[in-house]
C-alpha cells in the first residue's frame, strides 16, 4: 500500500518543491491520518501512537512518561486499539518511509 500526497501546490506560490514544504506536507498527512485513527478508535492520538509501536513487528515495547495523570490513562487506552495492517502501513508510509 502506498500513500500519496500531493504537496507542491500552494495558492499564491503556484508549485513549491522545496525540502521545507514538502516536509510540512507530510507532517500534515501524517497529523491528519492519526487524527481519523483516533476519531476511529475513540482515544487520543498518543494511544494512536503508542498502538503502532505496539503493533511493531520488532515486538517493540512503550516507553511513556509524563508528569500528567491524564496524559497517561489516554496512553494507556493504546492497550485497546488494535490497528489493522493496512492502518499501521498507513501510518508507516504517511510518515515517509518506504518499505524494504
């Protein structure tokens, strides 16, 4: 699966290829894709995030930490997210990366 964004169109700039706009771009797709995940699944976009990690395929464990009690029960309700396959390669494309 890959995800494409198109990201050189600007209103005013017409096409903008620079290595700053195009990162941007990317970090909005990447924001907004984890956004409907959250909406999806019903928690924060930190569980979202901590979902992916532990649907790792290197078995990866969480590391979390934070002085806000809030911060981490939404965390912890990562436990009860389990993203697909097409949503964790989702998240892996939109953040730029390619497959090996």
């Amino acid at each position: 699966m890959m995800i494409q964004t198109k990201c050189a169109i600007r209103p005013g700039v017409c096409c903008d290829f620079s290595k700053e706009h195009i990162g941007e771009s990317v970090d909005g797709s990447l924001k907004r894709l984890i956004d409907e995940l959250a909406e999806k699944y019903h928690v924060t976009s930190s569980a979202i995030a901590v979902a992916w990690i532990l649907r790792h395929p290197a078995k990866m464990q969480a590391i979390v930490g934070s002085a806000s009690k809030q911060r981490i029960v939404d965390i912890a309700q990562a436990s009860d997210v389990t993203l697909t396959r097409e949503e964790w390669y989702a998240l892996y494309m939109a953040a730029g990366k390619r497959l090996p």
